[in-house]
C-alpha cells in the first residue's frame, strides 16, 4: 500500500468549513502521481514514450468530515490492470490523524498516445514496472469489458 501525508489548507476546504469534494479529487490525483513516479513512471520516462494517464472515472464514498488544518492521509492500492497496462484500477483510501476512514474511491483510468489520442498499451519498459505494483487484496485483470461495466454511455443533448 502506498502512502501520501497531506495537511488539509484553507483552499482545500468548501463553504461548510470541511474538507471540499474537489480538494479529494486534488489530493487522489496527487497522490496517483507521486505513486506513479515513485514506481519509475516519471513525468520524463513517460513523455519519453509519449503517453499520459487519462481519468475514466472516479466514485467516491464520504464516511467522516475533516477540517482545515488537520492531517489525512490519502492510501492507494492497484485493483486492477489489463495485460497490456492500458487499463488500470486504484482505490484510495483517506484516513485522519486517528487512523479513522474518512472516504473510499475507486478510480479507474487509461493511458493515451498523446500524439493520436487514443487508448494504447504501455510500452514494455513501462509494463515491466507495472507488473511490479503492489496489488489490493480484491487485485483482477482488467478487460474492455470493466469499462462498461456501469453501463453508462455518453447522449447528445436534445436540442
């Protein structure tokens, strides 16, 4: 399990004086990226092979308010990971000073050719590192298939 300390600011919080919804969405992104440089996906290797992390959905769970200047920690396990890597699955958890769970997302997410701007698999030099991430206990190997598996599909506006 991975492991990012954040102290809650007075731009992280809403008008109700608690942690903002926007704010975790912030804190899971940073989170995701640190991890990911860690495990050797640096901003410069995956430039290197011109692709980026695309975001397909995130649902997030509240459990506990937390204020402006108190610690969270925001965890992030793998769930998820197709063969090739293009898909990839995360859950965060965020947790108080007291050890408390204040939220739960799952994220799942795609990486880009950010040329043709379109899904593509990881380069091996990259898949090989994402072999080696750790893995949550409930870990499976995504398919096409997990990306509909909420059945939504995008509308046109009714005009």
């Amino acid at each position: 399990m991975y492991k990012k300390q954040f102290e809650i600011r007075w731009s992280d919080v809403d008008a109700n004086g608690h942690l903002a919804n926007s704010a975790y969405t912030n804190f899971m992104s940073h989170a995701r990226m640190s991890f990911f440089a860690e495990k050797g996906f640096t901003m410069p290797e995956i430039m290197k092979y011109n692709v980026g992390p695309v975001v397909f959905y995130e649902h997030m769970y509240y459990f506990k308010e937390s204020f402006l200047g108190t610690p969270i920690t925001v965890t992030i396990e793998v769930s998820g990971l197709s063969d090739d890597g293009m898909l990839f699955m995360f859950e965060h958890n965020f947790y108080n000073h007291k050890g408390e769970n204040l939220a739960y997302c799952e994220m799942q997410g795609a990486w880009i050719d950010l040329k043709a701007r379109k899904l593509t698999a990881l380069p091996e030099p990259l898949l090989e590192l994402a072999h080696k991430f750790p893995k949550s206990e409930g870990y499976k190997v995504l398919t096409k298939e997990d990306t509909r598996k909420h059945g939504v599909r995008p509308k046109p506006m009714k005009i």
